[in-house]
C-alpha cells in the first residue's frame, strides 16, 4: 500500500464493536480474522445496547471476552457510552469491523456504516461469518442455552462457564428446562 508521497501506509487499527451479550464463537472467529489484518484490534462493548437489557454485566461481558482472546497478542477490550462514531474518533481508529452472517444483516450494517463515516470519517469494512456460525447469534444461543439445549459448539469456553453460573444464580432450585426470566 502506497500513499500518494511514495511512501507505505501503516495498516489502520481496527475497533470491533458489539453488545457481546454474551461472546460467540461467530464472534471470535471475525476476531481473529480481523487480528490476522490488522495490527490492533479493540473489541469495544457498548455499554446499554439500545436492544434491551443486557443478561450479562458489562465485567462479565468484558471478562468473558478477555479469556476467550488471550490466545490473540493484538486484541485489547475496551467498553464505551454513546455513539461508536466519537468513541471510535478518540481512540484513534482506523477502521470499523462488522461480521456480515446473512444477506439479511446487511441492509442495516449498510447505513449504519455510512451513518458512522459521515460522522466520524472512519469506514467500515465487513467480514462475512463463516458459514458453520452463519446461524449463531447471542440472542439464540441464550434461548437455547435457557430451554436446556447444548451451546458448547457455539460460544468459547470461557462463556459456557459463566452462563452456567448465570443460570445457576437465575434458577437455583429449578431445572434447566425453564425458559430464563427476559
Ligand atoms: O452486537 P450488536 O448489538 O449488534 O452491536 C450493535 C452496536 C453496539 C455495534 C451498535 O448498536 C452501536 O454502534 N451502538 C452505539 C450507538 C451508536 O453509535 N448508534 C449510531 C449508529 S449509526
């Protein structure tokens, strides 16, 4: 890559945002990709998802994710309030990475990137999901986990411990067939 003065541009660092209500492996794989171009990414978790309520704290949300990419050198975890544009301005991003799982996803990561770089000059790019986490999201994984399905092949290690704590905290008398209370 050559800037117009000859010489080689630094390739940008990445800022990877998301509720990560929990962490996904769909989500770890977009991560490593990202850490496989870039030479830093921050995984920057909203604070209050405008979605609803988060099950997970944000030190869980963040604790999770630590472990779950300490095999990854140039990852951090940081955590944010309000727009992604500024907080992503402050930093020093270069760029803004979003997983693309279905056709379906795309049409409102589309304006929401263009939204972000009118307002912060930052562009987006997408990673498309792998095929075999295409269909994983938090929001399912939660449900199936609380109906009393196996998750273990969709969400790190590191998750599947704390979710069993979390539903253990939930329901401590009750079996794991209950729906969860959200
Ligand atoms: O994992 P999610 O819930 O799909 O992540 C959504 C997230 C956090 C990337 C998005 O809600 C976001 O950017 N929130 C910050 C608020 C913001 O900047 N809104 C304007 C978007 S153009």
């Amino acid at each position: 890559m050559n800037g117009s003065s000859g010489k080689p541009h630094a390739p940008p660092n990445a800022i990877y945002p998301g509720s990560f209500d929990p962490l996904t492996l769909g989500h770890l794989d977009v991560i490593e990709r990202a850490a496989a171009v870039f030479p830093r990414v921050l995984v920057a978790i909203v604070v209050n998802p405008q979605k609803r309520e988060p099950l997970f704290t944000l030190d869980e949300r963040k604790s999770m994710i630590i472990a779950a990419t300490k095999h990854i050198q140039n990852v951090e975890v940081a955590d944010f309030r309000g727009l992604l544009a500024g907080f992503a301005k402050r930093i020093g991003a270069g760029v803004i990475v979003k997983g693309l799982r279905v056709v379906s996803d795309f049409e409102n990561e589309m304006s929401t990137a263009l939204m972000n770089r009118s307002l912060s000059g930052i562009d987006t790019m997408f990673v498309p999901s792998d095929p075999q986490y295409s269909f994983v999201s938090s929001s399912l994984v939660k449900e199936v986990f609380f109906l009393g399905g196996e998750i273990d092949q969709y969400v790190p290690e590191a998750v599947l411990h704390v979710m069993r704590a979390k539903r253990a905290t939930l329901r401590p008398t009750e079996p794991s067939e209950e729906k969860h209370p959200s």
